[in-house]
C-alpha cells in the first residue's frame, strides 16, 4: 500500500511539473506553527509518518526518566564555571540545533562542530557527526568533559546534582537511590528520545490528504524523489540512512577532513559525515557539520553542483540538471517536512 501511494505522489507530481511550469510558487506551508514540545508519549507512540522506537538496552525508560531529564537538560548546573546547558547548543526555538556555525561553550571557548538538530534521535544507532558516539546515552554525558563546551567532569556534576535541593530528591523519586553516571545518562537520554517530530505535510500527503501539500511542495517532492537524488541518503520517514557519506564539505584542495576516518581509522572512512535528519530542517539553520551553508538554498546549490571535488567523494553525489524551478520547489518542500 506504502509503495503505491509513494507512486500515485510521484506521478501526479510529475504531471503537475510538465502540465504548469508557468505557474507562479505557492508559498509553502508550515506543518506546526511551533513544533510539538519533546515528550514522554513519543516514545511509545511516535507523531504519524515514524516509524516505533527502538528501546534502549538494559532499562525501560519511565516518565520520571523523562521529566527528569527535561529539567536537567536546561539546567547549566552540569558545567564547570555554570553557564552552559544541554539547551545552550541545542536550542528548542532552533530545531534544537544551534543558529551558529559552532557554539559557543564555556569562556566563549567554540565547539569542534555545528550542534546538530536533535529531531528523532532516538532513532539513530550512533551520535555525533562522525558517529563517535556509540550509543544515545553515551552521547549525552560527552559535552559535560569536553573541554570546549561544558568543561566540566560527570564525577563533579554528579556531586553537584547529590548536593542539589531539587535535583538530589528528583534523581531517587526516579531511581530509587542518588545520582549517578548511569542515571544522569539515562534521564537526559529519556528526554533527548521524546524530542520527536512527524506528521509533516508530506506524511498527511501519504495518507491521502490531497490538500496537505500545496502544488509548490508535491514539484519539489517529486524533485527530491527523481532526479534530484536525495531520497538515497535522506530517506523517508526519518529523512536519514544514519550512514555516513563523503559530500565534499569541508574539503581544501581535494583533501577531505578526516570525518568517520577519526574514529575507525580507516582510510576508506576519509571525509565520511552523518546524513543529518531533514525533519524540521526549517528550523535548523545554518547546515552542514560546519555549519558553512547559511539556506537551504545554499544546500540545495551545493548538492546540484555535485558537492566539492575530493579523492573520497561519495558516487552517489553528481552534478544535478535543476531548474530555478526546481530548486525553489525542492526547498519548499524541505520546509515543509
């Protein structure tokens, strides 16, 4: 059933491409005025068009867990000169990225990446841009000892949180004894799951609301889905493979920067990057693991002209023959998801 409404979307898009290229763009429409707040009930029931959660290993998340979390993600207690929070890089009014190319951490030290968005990361098997992080709960308490961000230790935070009026009571109503490394990682990986974003035009679209899209946004779905490409790294529903590609950011000369090769050592891997979530995308800006894109016009440029010429560049990337037509219709649709 998927697959042929997949097609029926693409064929009538196709048509509305040939049939009107003179028609003026529609202005695309939001999907939520202001995203849905992270919750709790995402991790059982996810927003429409995503798939189920995968559940973590070794405990079952709780709303304790979550509400938990939720505070001490806000919370700038957990660095080591207290000014900096979870929040601080990963803004919600962002797509819980962040609006500069590298955030700024403790004493305006800067990260060594752009703050990724958060959407759906409950999803992913690995974290970071270079998947260095094996596990979401591993993620999480990184930021807290790296030196360019929070600064800090989680053997100091966690006395800091036992100490803590409010946080000291909270981690035992939750866990049932004090804080410590392991729930720490698991409170703010419960809240970091419930940060979950579905139900875009395009899922509505799926389930046969043929006025959930505007024309704009079904040209530049079948853009995306044709001969644009970019349903092969970003796929549907989450907009992601979670792999790992070598597109040309970052590159100097045709040498690419290390990327995945950091972490696996393998030479192969040079360059390789997460294929970031295009859910909420809107939001995120600027792109990129060095936030060097500003737009997503300027993405949707890169990408036509076949990224940056480097020994590693992935096969999938090559020249696109796109319209102005199609690239404002391909970022309409970007914005819409």
């Amino acid at each position: 059933m998927r697959a042929r409404a997949v097609a029926a979307a693409l064929a009538a898009a196709a048509a509305l491409a040939s049939s009107a290229p003179a028609q003026q763009p529609t202005a695309p429409k939001p999907p939520h005025a202001v995203p849905p707040a992270p919750s709790f009930a995402f991790l059982a029931t996810p927003p429409v068009g995503l798939p189920p959660m995968p559940q973590p290993d070794g405990y079952t998340p709780t709303a304790a867990m979550f509400e938990l979390g939720s505070k001490l993600f806000f919370d700038p207690l957990l660095s080591r000169d207290r000014t900096i929070s979870c929040a601080s890089c990963h803004p919600a009014a962002t797509g819980f990225a962040h609006a500069d190319p590298r955030p700024k951490g403790i004493a305006g030290q800067l990260a060594l990446r752009h703050a990724p968005a958060l959407y759906n990361r409950g999803y992913g098997p690995l974290q970071r841009w270079d998947g260095g992080s094996p596990s979401l709960e591993a993620f999480v308490l990184e930021p807290i000892a790296d030196a360019r961000e929070m600064g800090s230790s989680v053997d100091e935070a966690i006395g800091r949180l036992r100490a803590d009026t409010v946080h000291g009571p909270a981690f035992v109503a939750a866990f049932g004894k004090p804080a410590d490394a392991e729930g720490l990682q698991r409170a703010l990986a419960t809240y970091v799951r419930g940060i979950a974003l579905g139900d875009a035009p395009y899922d509505r679209f799926l389930r046969g609301d043929a006025d959930a899209m505007t024309p704009q946004q079904r040209h530049g779905q079948w853009v995306f889905e044709s001969k644009g490409g970019c349903w092969k790294c970003h796929t549907p529903p989450l907009f992601t493979d979670e792999d790992f590609h070598t597109t040309g950011v970052g590159a100097r000369d045709g040498h690419a920067e290390p990327g995945r090769m950091a972490v696996t050592g393998r030479e192969q891997d040079r360059g390789r990057f997460k294929t970031p979530t295009l859910r909420g995308v809107r939001l995120s800006a600027p792109y990129m693991h060095d936030g060097s894109q500003a737009t997503l016009r300027d993405v949707v440029e890169f990408y036509a002209r076949g990224g940056t010429a480097n020994a590693q560049l992935d096969g999938k990337m090559q020249k696109l023959a796109l319209s102005d037509a199609d690239k404002a219709a391909l970022v309409a649709f970007l914005e819409s998801l």
